[in-house]
C-alpha cells in the first residue's frame, strides 16, 4: 500500500489532511488529539510504517499485551476510521483495515460502587480527587468534562456541561449535596494541580489510579461514579428519558448500558407473573 501523494513527508501530510477533515466534521477536540497522537505512535513503531501496512502488522500491533481490550479496541477505532478516509478520498489506493478484526472492547455490564467503597472513598480523599469524585457521582461528569468545569458553570440549578462528549452541551439539574459542596468555591477551574495550574483528561486518566490504589481502592476509576450516578436514579424508578437527557445520552439503550438493575427491582419485576397468575386463578376459580 502506498500513498498517491508521494512527497517526503507524505504521511505528515496525510495526519493533518485527515484532522483538519476531522474538525470539519466536528469531531472533539479530545478525539482529534487521540487520533492523532495514536497514528504518529502507530507510525512510529509499524515495521513499514502507516502507508505500507499489511493487515497481519496492524494486528500484531493491536494485540499488544500492555493494552487493556478497552486500549486496542479504541485504537483500532481510531485505525480504521483513518484508513477508510484516505482511502475514500484518494490519499491511500487501499485500505487495510477491511478486513481487520477489531478487538472487542472488553466492556461488561455496569460497575457502580458500593456504599461502602464510596464511604471509605470519601472519608480517605483530598483534592483534586474529591472534587472530582463529587462531579462523577452528583453530575455524571466524564474526565474530559472534569478538566474543563468550572465554578461558574455551577449554580444552584444547574450544572452547565460547555463541551461534553462530541463538543455538545448539556444541563445537569443540580443536587442539593452537591451544591454544598461547591457554592463557596471561587470563580475558576474546579479541578486543578497542587501548584494550581489546569489539568487534562489524560492527566485524570492516568494520575486518578496512583490515589485510589494509595487508599486501598485498587480498580476504581471515575467513570465507576459516572454509572452510580445513573444507577442510583435508574433503581429509584425515575424517568428514563430524564436520566438519559442528564446522561448526555442520544439513545436511552446507551443509558440503560449504564445502569445495573439491582435485585429489588428485579424481584419485584417477576412478581407481575406472579399477579398474573393469581388473576387468572381468582377468574378461574369464580368461573
């Protein structure tokens, strides 16, 4: 496979062709980054390179063992949507992510936290990671989202998402716990380093595991709080279409895909068999 555009730099050309199409179609700006950072990596340490790949390569390359499922499946995401764009715009005269297996993404069903790992949680925890840890649970906010709120987005009413997932905005009614916690803030990032400066998803990302290990919660990251947040409104039996808007979510399937039904409700859903049946006998039985 070879680019039609043979200059020196031809695969540099090909990156910024393919972002700044990427910005076009609005794309966000984490996503872009990502790309872009995963094709200079994939660059970099392909045998022959990103424009003279063999399928079996970028397989290898995928099955590296350090990656989480969740890492190789969203960098071949990532591979194979560049790959199908230069090639249907003329960059590449082929694709080879046609026939690519793409690793599955390892997601099983949703893990919210239990009471009493959030207890311990929020009794061992100081900032930055308290504030982020009371965003995830009260507001559902996603990393991207931590590193960019701030104190003026927040009012007593709502939580004003500027740029969530895909740079769409959102409102998140405000719970009264978490307005407590935040009211006396002053204006700025809410979610900052010790010596004040900003930070970024990735930061988050990669910092959030050194705390939750250090105070004995090894496997918990953020977006555990994100699908306790959901969870916990979806058991109470609130509206689904509230939940999903609060979410962010486009479809309610996305936002049920976070919600873990507890066992009560379970329980007390077979019981409408129960009741069925028990109508029937009392008409049987007046028969």
């Amino acid at each position: 496979m070879h680019s039609r555009r043979d200059t020196p730099h031809a695969m540099t050309d090909i990156i910024d062709a393919h972002l700044s199409w990427m910005t076009a179609e609005h794309y966000a700006t984490a996503t872009q980054r990502d790309r872009r950072r995963l094709l200079l990596h994939a660059h970099a340490h392909l045998p022959h390179s990103l424009d003279d790949v063999h399928p079996d390569e970028l397989a290898t390359f995928l099955a590296n063992p350090s990656w989480s499922r969740w890492t190789a499946h969203t960098y071949a995401t990532h591979l194979v949507g560049f790959y199908r764009w230069a090639y249907l715009s003329g960059w590449l005269d082929s694709d080879p992510t046609a026939t690519l297996r793409t690793p599955p993404s390892g997601l099983t069903r949703p893990k919210p936290v239990t009471a009493a790992e959030l207890h311990h949680a929020l009794a061992h925890t100081g900032e930055p990671w308290i504030t982020c840890l009371m965003l995830a649970l009260c507001a559902g906010l996603r990393s991207s989202e931590l590193a960019v709120i701030r104190r003026e987005d927040i009012t007593a009413e709502f939580v004003h998402v500027v740029c969530g997932k895909g740079g769409k905005e959102r409102y998140v009614d405000t719970c009264a716990s978490l307005w407590a916690f935040l009211a006396g803030r002053p204006p700025g990032l809410l979610v900052r380093r010790a010596d004040g400066s900003g930070v970024t998803p990735l930061w988050i990302s990669h910092r959030q595991h050194r705390h939750w290990r250090a105070i004995g919660l090894p496997g918990w990251h953020l977006h555990r709080l994100r699908h306790t947040f959901c969870t916990a409104m979806w058991q109470a039996g609130r509206d689904p279409l509230a939940i999903r808007d609060l979410m962010g979510h486009v479809s309610i399937a996305t936002t049920q895909g976070y919600s873990l039904v507890g066992h009560d409700r379970r329980r007390q859903a077979v019981s409408a068999i129960d009741d069925l049946l028990a109508s029937w006998a009392s008409r049987d039985d007046g028969a």
